[in-house]
C-alpha cells in the first residue's frame, strides 16, 4: 500500500501502541477521580506548609477555599495562587498575629505569633524580602505557592507516570500484547500488515492525542482485532507452543520481553505515539481525513 514493508509495519504498530496509550491515560484518569489523587497530592503539601490541624481546618473552611469545590467536604484538586495568599493572610495572619496595617512589626508579629515554627520561620523570610509590607507579601506567598505547585505537578506526574506504566503493563500481559511477535506476524502476512496500516489511516481521525473515555478507545481496539484478524489474547499461544515445542524455554523468554518491551512503549503515552503516527502517515505521502 505504502511502497515499504517497514513503514506498514511501523503504522500498524504505533497504532496499536497509540490505542493502547489511550486507554491507559482513560483508565487512569478515573482511577485518580475515584480516589481523588490530585486534591490528596494538594492536601499533602498544605498539611506540610501549615503544619497544623487547627490551622488546616481553617484554611479549607475559608469560603474562598469551600467555593472551589463542587461538593461539601470534598477538597479542592487545584487553588489559585492569588486565593491561596489570600486565605493565608485572612485565616492565619490575621488571626494568629497582631499586624496593624503596613508596618516595620511584621516580621516580628509573625515571629512571636503562635503558629508552628516551620510555618513561622517561612512567613517571616517571605516578609523579610516583601519590605514588611503586606501587599508585598501578597506578592511573595503567590509567586512561593506557584513555585510550589510547579514542585506538586512533578510529584503527582511522577506519580502518575508510574499508575500508567503499571496499567500498561496490566493490559499488554492479559491481552498478549507482544511486539516481537506483532511484528513477526506483520513481517510474515502482507494482507493483515496492509489491513493494520489502512485501518490506522481511516480511523487516526477519531482518536487525538487527549484523553478519552474507555468506551470510544475499546471501540477503537476491537476494530484493530476486528479488521485485521492480528492476533490478541493467549488463545494462540497454544498453536505456538507444538510448533516450536523444542524451543519452548525461548518461546516464553521472547514472550515476556515482547511484553516488557510493549507495556514500556505504551506507557510513554499518547501524545507521544499520535506525533510518531502523524509523522510516519506523512512519510508514507498520506494526508489523513479530518473529522
């Protein structure tokens, strides 16, 4: 279809790998709703930077903080910055230190106030470098928490990151998911390597490289299986076996690194294979159809 046999190849595989990813980052993204994972990587750093309950509590039941939520009780996932200095000033300024307005007496209203020294010993530098000015210190402790959140984003995708290449590694060993082998097989039959590669064409239209429901991406995956007949799930390992039983010891060795190898590609993510197949469709000379 393409003129190379190595380019077919290359499409139906990235294809896959780019399904899959897909409903990796689907299933995921209701893994982290259920157990709300971003709000708790939130909660973990606030609990950390306040360092007590009472002061905790404080800063959640502040209405700016309760309006970022949908439901009562629930905490939020995300906070602005301009929001979070603001309730730090409200409920914890304002309340645990005598500041009367712009004076020389903040560093040390906090310093004697009785909050916990950690806490204490951050607000004090901050005001120090804000001129003990508390529109200055507005300034800081927005610009600190942004640089704090950027340090929570690389925690929770690290976090995430990992969730991913477990799932991806889940998929790939109950579905035998086996690159060595896929490739082997499209090598080998030229009508599922055109079918694979055509398919991959007609349907790179309906996937992007966001986030999708697990209901449209298995869709997606039963049309692979569907269309090109290329063999999923361990029902065909048993014809492997007789044919290659003096080599059965390396038959499962090669098996397992052909899963390895797979669930690693697929846990690289779906931008990264919707780039990859968006490059190898325009060096096989193919415009895709929009949606």
């Amino acid at each position: 279809m393409f003129g190379s046999v190595i380019l077919e190849i290359a499409i139906g595989v990235i294809f896959i790998y780019l399904a899959l990813s897909l409903l990796c980052t689907a299933i995921n993204e209701g893994i982290s709703g259920f157990f709300s994972m971003r709000s708790r990587t939130l909660s973990i750093w606030l609990e950390n930077f306040l360092g007590d309950r009472d002061l905790i509590a404080n800063f959640y039941n502040n209405p700016l903080i309760r309006n970022l939520v949908q439901k009562p009780g629930k905490k939020p996932s995300y906070i602005p910055s301009s929001i979070f200095s603001a309730t730090i000033l409200d409920n914890i300024l304002k309340v645990y230190t005598t500041i009367p307005g712009v004076t020389a007496d903040l560093v040390n209203a906090i310093a004697t106030s009785p909050i916990p020294q950690n806490l204490k010993d951050t607000l004090s530098t901050l005001a120090r470098t804000a001129e003990n000015k508390i529109e200055n210190l507005k300034t800081s402790l927005e610009k600190y928490f942004d640089d704090a959140m950027d340090r929570v984003s690389g925690w929770y995708k690290r976090y995430v990151n990992n969730i991913i290449l477990a799932i991806s590694i889940v998929i790939c060993g109950s579905m035998n998911i086996d690159t060595i082998d896929m490739v082997k097989e499209l090598s080998s039959n030229s009508n599922m390597r055109i079918a694979l590669s055509s398919y991959a064409v007609q349907s790179v239209s309906t996937v992007t490289n966001q986030s999708q429901a697990v209901g449209p991406v298995l869709d997606v995956i039963n049309g692979v299986v569907t269309n090109t007949q290329i063999p999923f799930g361990w029902n065909n390992l048993s014809a492997e076996i007789p044919a290659r039983s003096n080599n059965e010891c390396w038959l499962w060795i090669e098996k397992i690194l052909g899963i390895i190898v797979s669930a690693i590609a697929v846990s690289l993510g779906s931008p990264f294979w919707f780039n990859m197949l968006e490059q190898a469709i325009k060096l096989a000379g193919i415009e895709p159809k929009k949606a």
